[in-house]
C-alpha cells in the first residue's frame, strides 16, 4: 500500500515539475512551484520512513537514497538523511534544486562569488542569506546559486531533494573553501536505490 501511494506521489510531483518547467522555462517562479508540491510532498511523512530510509553510516554522517529518476537521469529524487552535526562545505550543482523537510531543522547558508565566475580557482564568497530548511519551509537554488547545509541539533533530519538531475552525474559542480578562498570541482555523490523507482 506504502509502495503504490510513494509511486503515485512520486508520478504526481514529476509530472507537476515537467509542467512548470514547460510553462516558466528553467526560472525561480518554475522552482517556486516545484518546491511547493515537494514540501506537499515531504509532508507525507509515512511515505519517506526512517524504515524505508535509514542513516546509513554514522561515520559519514548521512543516508543520501534514491527515489525515483527518468530515464535519462533527469527529475531525479532523493531522501536525504542527516545525523546530529553533519555539515557540508558550500557548493554549488549544476542543476536546478529543490529541498523540503520531511522532519527536523537543517541550516542553510547561501552565499554570492565575488570573483571567479564560474569556474575552478580563486573564489571570494560573501553569505547573503540563511534559511532554515524545516516542515513547510523549503529551498530552490539555481544551477549556479551557491549554499552550504548543516544540521545544528543532535537529532537525525530527514528531508526531500529534487534535482532536475541525477547527483552522481553532475562532474561539474564546484566545492569552495572558504578559509582557502578557492573552489575545486566536487566529487561525485552516490546514493543507495533502496525502493528506487523510474518513469
């Protein structure tokens, strides 16, 4: 029953994403929509179970699966898992993203590049905003808006990323160092594809 509810949510919220994505192009008012129905979605919480979705090392400090993709890697949906503390260093993704809270507070700290452009190298970073990424309030980030997550309590946080592609496909991404000042390209994320589905 779990199982069907999860799929047909997860057709639902893909086919919405496709729809804004049509009629507003790649653009903050699109995401502003995709975001919407993903923080309908995280809501659901029965749908995205620590049973279903375990923190899968204490040593690295979180449980990244994989949902659900299109074919082509596109669309692609995750339950990220995130123990007390885990932190990551600011980046970027290439790609439009989309994160709601499916349960507990993580931090996010966006930040504008000063120099550099867009490539590796030299990079000033200056923090413009910090948003709490908690039930019913989410995050959209442009392919080359920059943010850095946390989780500040010692609670496990569990929530919902939607990236209009695959996270281990992404060989472009930046990673800044901000006490070095510089960025590098950021190595590949993979995740497990426990109750994994595709359209």
């Amino acid at each position: 029953m779990i199982t069907s509810e999860r799929q047909a949510e997860i057709a639902r919220l893909t086919a919405a994403a496709k729809t804004a994505l049509r009629d507003h192009g790649e653009s903050r008012a699109a995401l502003a929509i995709i975001l919407d129905n993903l923080n309908r979605s995280a809501a659901l919480t029965h749908l995205w179970s620590g049973e279903d979705y375990p923190l899968t090392s204490e040593a690295d400090g979180d449980g990244l699966h994989l949902v659900a993709e299109q074919p082509d890697r596109s669309f692609a949906i995750y339950v990220n898992v995130l123990r007390g503390g885990w932190r990551a260093p600011p980046h970027n993704h290439t790609t439009w993203a989309c994160i709601a809270a499916i349960d507990g507070c993580e931090h996010n700290y966006l930040y504008e590049r000063l120099e550099g452009g867009f490539a590796p190298g030299r990079a000033r970073l200056r923090q413009s905003a910090e948003i709490r990424v908690e039930p019913g309030t989410g995050l959209a980030l442009m392919p080359d808006d920059i943010h850095a997550i946390a989780n500040e309590s010692e609670a496990i946080v569990r929530h919902l990323h939607f990236y209009g592609r695959a996270l281990d496909t992404l060989t472009e991404r930046l990673a800044f160092d901000l006490k070095e000042q510089s960025c590098k390209i950021m190595p590949l994320f993979f995740a497990r594809t426990a109750n994994r589905t595709a359209d």
